[in-house]
C-alpha cells in the first residue's frame, strides 16, 4: 500500500483546545514529522483551521480521531501526497 | 508519568476547558456565606426563645447544615448539567459534531460533579464550623458564653470569606474583609431587634 506524505484538512473547531495543544497532540503520532496549523477564519465559538500534516507514513484515521477527539470536524481533505516523496501539484497553462 | 500526576494532569487539563477553577470559587465563596448567614439565623433563633439545651441546638443546627448541602448538591448538579449541556449542544451544532465523547465532552462532566460538590459541602463545612462551640459546650461556663463564642466563631468565618475574595479580586483584604462581617452583625442585630 502506497504511504501517504502530505495531508492538506480543511477543519472547523472550537476554540479550545487551542492549536497548540492539537498540533502536539498529531505531532506525537507514529509516522509523523511535522504538523502546520493555521487559523483563517474566527468566530464566537469556533475557528476554521487548515492542518497540514507531514511524515513518512501518515494514518488518516489517527489523524481524524485526535481531530475528533479535540472536538473538530475535517470539513474537507484538500490535499493528499503520497508516494516514495514529496511532490506538489504540477503548473499547466490552465492555471 | 505516575497514575497520580495523570490524574492531576488531566484535572488541569479539563480546568482549562471547562473553567473549574473560576466557577469553583464562586460557588464556595456565595454558598459558604450563605451557610455561615443561616446558621447565625438559626443560633439567633435558638438564643432569642431561650433553648439552654447545647443538644437543641446541635439538632437543629446539623439538619440545618445537612438541609444546606443537600440543597447544594443537587441545585448545583441540575443547574450546571443542565446548561453545560445547553452549550455543548450548541457548540456541536455550530461544528458539526457530536461533542459527548471529546475532551470538552468529559470537561463539561467533571466540571458538574466538581462544582456540585463544592456547592455542596461549602455551606455544610461553614455552618459546622460556626456550631463547633456547641459540641464542646461543657468547656465553657454557661450557655450564653457558648452562642456569643458561636457567634463569634461566626463573624470570624465571614471575615475569613472576605479576605478570601479580596486575595482573588487582588484588592484590599482587610476591607473585603470588613464588608462581610457587617453582613454577619447586620444579620445579628435584626434578629436580636425582632427577638426584643
């Protein structure tokens, strides 16, 4: 089975806990290397975070159930790499 | 990590979330004024109809400290079960998301039970503290001598009360100090007046 490298989630939770406590929470994950969290859109209650996630072998269901388990929803995976590496996505004219 | 420093950790954890600390001192400083206020009623009450008997008024005064907890207990347990699920509700419609098996889910739990409990046992220990004379009232002269020391017992709780909430508020201690005790002599002059 191929392994997953990068995962781009578009999630939406409440403020706490924070991201720090979330980003160390999927950082401890076997697999993992490095956890990016940014927050782009604030509200009363919550807060829309994009997460990114990288390692060598990175397990979806891990990753959603400490989201989950910190009270976030993934509203959408937006970005999957997978492979021997790391690559994005390619410029073609339409862009 | 051992299995108490767990504990205490995920204690510290859900206070964060859930706000313990903060509710948890309001409780016990209202309810434990509240104890010491109805247990001045009570031993005012008894010392204006003339009950010698120090055993009447540990009676009364322990069903009335019991009456207190109950009541605390479980008005405090109703009330904030009741409007923590309110608001986790609400939280899991704005995400989307089931919130009663998540870390706030447990917060919201152990923050009921943690401020039922001390809404419980404040005006229970506050007023039990205010009888202590009477339990050992064969250690003073006559009865007239065990409620003024009661009393005082009394005034000095509240004073205790008071500068407990000036060290939170970070203000003048004695002066918050002062301001609970006049309650106490407020309460103690009216029932003597209304007793005269």
């Amino acid at each position: 089975m191929g392994r997953v490298r990068r995962l781009v989630l578009d999630t939406l939770k409440p403020h706490e806990p924070d991201i720090i406590e979330v980003s160390e929470r999927l950082s401890e994950l076997p697999g993992i290397s490095a956890v990016n969290i940014s927050i782009y859109e604030m509200d009363r209650k919550v807060e829309n975070a994009k997460i990114t996630v990288e390692g060598e072998n990175i397990s979806y269901s891990h990753v959603l159930a400490i989201i989950e388990e910190m009270g976030g929803a993934v509203h959408s995976i937006d970005e999957v790499v997978a492979g021997k590496m790391i690559i994005d996505d390619a410029v073609t004219p339409q862009d | 990590m051992s299995p108490f420093r767990d504990v205490l950790q995920r204690v510290r954890e859900y206070d964060d979330l859930a706000n313990i600390s903060e509710i948890g001192r309001r409780y016990f400083a209202m309810n434990a004024f509240d104890g010491v206020l109805t247990i001045i009623g009570v031993l005012m009450g008894n010392l204006i109809a003339g009950v010698d008997k120090p055993q009447i008024v540990v009676s009364t005064g322990l069903t009335t400290c019991i009456a207190m907890g109950v009541s605390g207990l479980w008005g405090a347990y109703l009330t904030e079960a009741a409007e923590r699920k309110r608001d986790l509700d609400e939280l899991g419609r704005q995400t989307l998301t089931d919130l009663n098996d998540t870390r706030i889910g447990r917060a919201s739990r152990v923050a009921v039970v943690i401020v039922a409990v001390i809404d419980g046992l404040s005006p229970f220990l506050a007023a039990l503290i205010v009888l202590i004379p009477f339990f050992v009232a064969g250690l003073f002269p006559t009865i007239t001598w065990v409620y003024y020391t009661s009393l005082g017992v009394a005034l000095l709780t509240l004073f205790g009360l008071g500068l407990f909430l000036g060290y939170i508020s970070r203000k003048n201690l004695f002066f918050y100090g002062v301001k609970t005790v006049i309650a106490g002599l407020i309460s103690i002059v009216i029932s003597f007046l209304l007793g005269a």
